[in-house]
C-alpha cells in the first residue's frame, strides 16, 4: 500500500486521524504546511495526498498559509497525483462566497447575503437588512468575526470600533438571521459522497464558534454536541451529496439550519472536517476511521 500524506497547518487536530489510520493499517505521513520549499520539476512522492488547509490557518501561523497549498496543489496535480480535496476544494474552503455561489447552482437554499470590499460601503448594505443580522469573515472558520446584531446603531458603532478586525482576504459578509426552529444547527459528515452521521449542535445560547474537536473543547463547559439519529432521511442529505460529488470534495462536513416554516438553510461547507469525541463515541460509524478506510483504498489502488 503507497502512503497517504496529509497536508495541514494544525498538529493539535490529528490526533483522532493518526489513531484510525494506525487501527486501519494504512500508512500515514503528515506535512505541516507552514514552511518549506519544493523543485517544480521534481516528481512528488509517490501515494495519495490529502489536503486538510483550513481557511482559519492564518490565525495560527503565516497568512499566506493558503497560498502555500495552492502552489503544492498545483505541483502534485500537475504531476498526475491522487489528491483527495486539492486545488479548485481550497476554493471553497477558502471563501464562503464561492461555497455560497456552488451551492446556489445546484439549487441548494443559502441566507442572503452580501459581499463587501473594504469598510466604507459597510454601514450603507447593512440598512438593507432587517434586524437582527449577521456579520462574518469570507475567509473565516471556527466562527472567525461571526457577530449577530440586533440593531442597525450597534452595527454602526462596531465598525467604528477598535473590535471591527478587517478579514484577512478584505471581504465582510452580512447576511440575514435564520432562526433555528429548535434551537440548533445540523453537521452533516460526508466521506467519499457517501453520508457518514449527522451532528445536532446547540446554538441556543448564540454561540458562532462551534468547531467539534478535541482540541477546541473548553473544559467544564456544557457539551454542544449530540447526535442526531433522525437526518439521513432529511431532503437536503442527497442533495448534499450530489453537490459535494459534482464539486470533487472527498471529505467534508455540511451546516445547514431548519427554519419553523420547513425551509432549509445551508451555510457551510467544511472541508477540513474534525469530529466531536462525544459523537464517535456513540455514532454507529466512525469519520476518522471512514476516512482511513477510504483514502487507504485509493493509496492500494494508486501503489
């Protein structure tokens, strides 16, 4: 079996996926994309590469870690190499705008929302929004400058304010408030298009920063986590599945948000998915083990 190489730019994350790789015997090297270098004309290593860049890497280390995986991307594919979430992935994971605009296409609902560059034209798109409404980061994950705001003043004064942080990338979203009907949102798990489990996340206490992960859990706190039995026969699971298909995305896990009066809001796609300890202890599957099995089947193939 050829070895499988995860390019990341967080080490506290991999705990879970180098234990399922070991359980599931498939060889597993880790490239922690921060610094380094590589010759153009030099072939890769051989076996299959999993991108696992997160568009919350620059709040780790360099900014233009998501630079770095587009040009080692572009590199592997261009040598023909088996990349599981590689160039056009880093995308979407990078820019809620084009995860909306794909999503869209394949008449998947998302929130409205608006794009803007800069500050200056902040405070006018706000006004078209009725109260309350969101403000987020295009390059954001793990909730980075989700912020709800109930009213148009407050709004205006936080832009003004020393807390207003300008995105890494120049882009503010505003996007209207879907309420939950239940006080939650829904993580679906996908691997290789297939549906692996659904997560119920709880959100009644307004909380954006909802990354699942060992390493983001706050000791003492309440779990935000469960799983919830009742998703796979939800409307909106194929439809995320053909989508995820369609756009070549390997591994992800999907937020949407279900309304009182039965609509379907999506509104993140993550490809760099980690899953709740609470939830693999209970789910009838295993992600991290899913995903071993998957990428060692295409590391078989490719040897």
């Amino acid at each position: 079996m050829s070895t499988v190489h995860v390019i990341h730019d967080n080490p506290d994350w991999l705990p879970p996926f180098r234990a399922a790789f070991e359980t599931e015997g498939v060889p597993l090297r880790e490239w922690l994309l921060t610094s380094g270098s590589f010759d153009l004309a030099e072939l890769p290593p051989d076996g299959v590469f999993w991108s696992r860049l997160s568009a919350s890497a620059h709040t780790r280390g360099p900014d233009h870690v998501k630079d770095y995986g587009r040009a080692v991307l572009a590199w592997l594919e261009s040598h023909g190499r088996t990349v599981v979430n590689g160039r056009s992935v880093i995308e979407l994971e990078m820019s809620k705008v084009a995860q909306y605009s794909a999503l869209r296409r394949c008449g998947i609902a998302v929130p409205r929302t608006v794009a803007v560059f800069g500050t200056a034209d902040l405070i006018r798109r706000s006004e078209e929004f009725s109260a309350p409404f969101v403000c987020k980061h295009n390059q954001g994950g793990k909730g980075l400058g989700v912020r709800r705001f109930d009213d148009h003043a407050s709004f205006a004064e936080f832009v003004g304010s020393p807390e207003s942080e300008l995105p890494v990338d120049g882009i503010t979203l505003l996007q209207e408030f879907v309420e939950s009907a239940g006080g939650f949102i829904t993580r679906a798990e996908f691997v290789d298009g297939e549906f692996v489990y659904a997560v119920r996340v709880d959100t009644s206490a307004g909380n954006f920063e909802l990354c699942p992960a060992d390493a983001c859990a706050v000791p003492g706190s309440t779990p935000l986590f469960s799983l919830r039995d009742d998703a796979k026969s939800l409307p909106i699971i194929p439809q995320l599945s053909r989508f995820l298909t369609a756009h070549g995305i390997g591994i992800a896990g999907v937020e949407f948000i279900e309304t009182a009066d039965g609509s379907v809001f999506t509104y993140d796609v993550n490809t760099n998915t980690n899953y709740s300890p609470d939830v693999e202890a209970v789910a009838p599957r295993s992600g991290p083990r899913e995903i071993a099995r998957y990428l060692g089947d295409l590391a078989s193939a490719s040897a």
